[in-house]
C-alpha cells in the first residue's frame, strides 16, 4: 500500500518534489493508501503482545516511509500509471537483488539485524549477529573495493577488523548496556574506517585530478595574458612630459602573480567538494536502477516480523513458566 501511494505520483509533469508528487498530483489515491497501510501498521501495533515496543515501531515506520519512497522515486517510470509504476520498482528490486548496487542496503541491513541479535541472551543468536556483522563488513568492503586491491592504505583495514572483532567479543560478553563498548557502536565506527580506507586512494586520486586541471587552466589564462600584453605593447604610442622626456610607465606586475596556482589546501577542499558529489550520484545511481530502496523496505519488514515473531515466543515462554 505504501509502495502504491508513493506511485500514484506517475505522469506527474509539476515542480514539486519527487517524495510530494503523489500529494499533489493524485491526492486522493496517496492520502487512502497512506492511511490504510497506517491502519494496518495500528492494528499490527494492536494484536501485539506488548502494545508498544519502540524498536519494532520504529522499524515498521521506516519500512513503510522506505516503501512510499521507492515508489516515488522509481528510476526510469516515465508513462507509467500508479499500479505499472508499482510493479516496475517491485521487479526492478527483484531482479536487482544481486545486483552490486544492492550491497550498501544490505550492508545496512545485516548491521541493524546483527545489533538485534547481538541484543540477545543467547549464545545462538549472539553467534548469529557475529555473522551478520562479518557480512556487512563484506558487503561494504565488495562495494568500495579498490582497483588494484593493494592501493588501500593497510592501517585502515587493520583498524577496521580490530574494531569489528572488538564489536563481537563486546556483543559476546555484555549483560547490560555500555554506551563505551557497544557492539552497534563499534561495528558502525569499523565500517566507518573501513570506508574512510577505501576512499582515501579515490580522494588522492581527485586531488590529482584538480592539480591537473588548475595547471591545464593557468597555462591557457598565463597564454592569454601573454597575448594581451603582446597587443599591448603593439599599439602603444610613446608619449612625452613637457620637457620632451618620454613617460615611464609603471613595469606590470609579473605573470605568475597575475595568474597564480591554486594552493594545495584549496585544491584538497575542491576535490572533497567533487569526490562527495560523485559519490552521492554514484549511490543515487545504484539505489535507483536496482530497485535497492524496495529491496530494504522489505527486508525491514521481515525484520520487523522477525522480532514480533521473537516477541510472540518469549511471551508464550513466559506464559508457560507462570
């Protein structure tokens, strides 16, 4: 119903935003999907054991959010009415599964689903989020891997798989919360690195790239510059004081002040400024064409159920005990 409601944004031709198409170009069909999958997400809430449990509430609201959106920002779904729409993102999430795009969705995922199971009393499920763990690692490192392999930097991954064999043995060991030795905490902080590694060589890269183009733009502006004082001093005319001395002019301040090189600190930032973006589009790129936006709203959902069903055991447990 979600993915429904953000369709119904097909044909639209205005200005407003992809995620406010729908709203404001079939009002009607949007706001009654919205609001029966809403009813659906209360009465879920409903049936529940436990009335309210934050974390399965807030996992069911971003699935649902994460599902309005796929279908709003669909990739490629020009002539398309709400229910092609729909099934175009269902299948492009299908058929996008396996696809290299999906790894950062389900390196998100399998990090929340293994800080769940990290979470757990039980040596089977703490062994299971250690899994986890170690697959997302996998998954960003398959991502961003780097071409050739040896050009990360070897301390960041050092770093990056001490941190996550430092997420593990905390989650393994904890009984109680520790805001210092949190398994979530130190997972998201290896990836962190681990990411921060993978990029560096991509970065020094685009800094190299911006050195060449300022050195490719002070050679053409120096060039002109060149020119202009050629043409210059091809028509000037010679003029005299009132004793018949010719007039000095003031020397023109050399070429390299004129047209300076970037300092290296400006050259950094603009290269940040080109790496982030090229990045952005690249994930936008990825996420778009493989359906990646559906594929996560799915796999919240089955988290989501994979706790209401973990819930529904420990009260029946519990129930069984008394």
């Amino acid at each position: 119903l979600a993915l429904l409601a953000g369709s119904a944004g097909a044909g639209y031709s205005g200005q407003a935003h992809p995620l406010l198409a729908p709203l404001a170009y079939k009002p009607f069909v949007s706001i009654f999907c919205l609001a029966a999958a809403g009813g659906l997400f209360a009465w879920a809430q409903f049936t529940r054991h436990y009335r309210f449990g934050f974390w399965h509430t807030a996992i069911s609201l971003a699935a649902l959010l994460t599902a309005y959106s796929a279908g709003a920002l669909i990739h490629g779904s020009a002539g398309f009415d709400t229910v092609s729409r729909a099934f175009l993102a269902a299948s492009m999430s299908a058929m996008g599964a396996s696809m290299v795009g999906s790894l950062p969705i389900y390196a998100v995922f399998l990090l929340v689903a293994g800080s769940f199971l990290m979470a757990s009393s039980r040596l089977p499920y703490k062994a299971g989020g250690a899994l986890l763990y170690l697959l997302s690692y996998g998954a960003l490192y398959m991502y961003l891997r780097p071409q050739p392999p040896a050009a990360m930097d070897s301390i960041y991954f050092y770093v990056s798989v001490l941190l996550v064999l430092s997420a593990i043995a905390a989650g393994a060991a904890q009984k109680s919360f520790n805001l210092l030795l949190n398994p979530p905490v130190l997972m998201a902080a290896a990836l962190a690195v681990l990411f921060a590694g993978l990029m560096k060589p991509a970065l020094e890269s685009e800094v190299i790239t911006a050195a060449a183009r300022d050195a490719e733009r002070v050679k053409v502006l120096r060039h002109q510059e060149i020119l202009r004082r050629q043409r210059m001093a091809a028509e000037d005319i010679t003029e005299y004081d009132l004793d018949g001395r010719p007039i000095q002019r003031p020397a023109l301040p050399d070429i390299d002040q004129v047209v300076p090189y970037r300092n290296p600190a400006e050259l950094r930032a603009l290269a940040k400024i080109n790496f982030v973006k090229s990045m952005k589009g690249r994930v936008a790129a990825d996420t778009a064409s493989s359906g990646a936006l559906l594929l996560l709203a799915a796999l919240l959902t089955l988290l989501a159920n994979g706790l209401y069903l973990s819930e529904t055991t420990e009260y029946y447990r519990q129930e069984s005990e008394t």
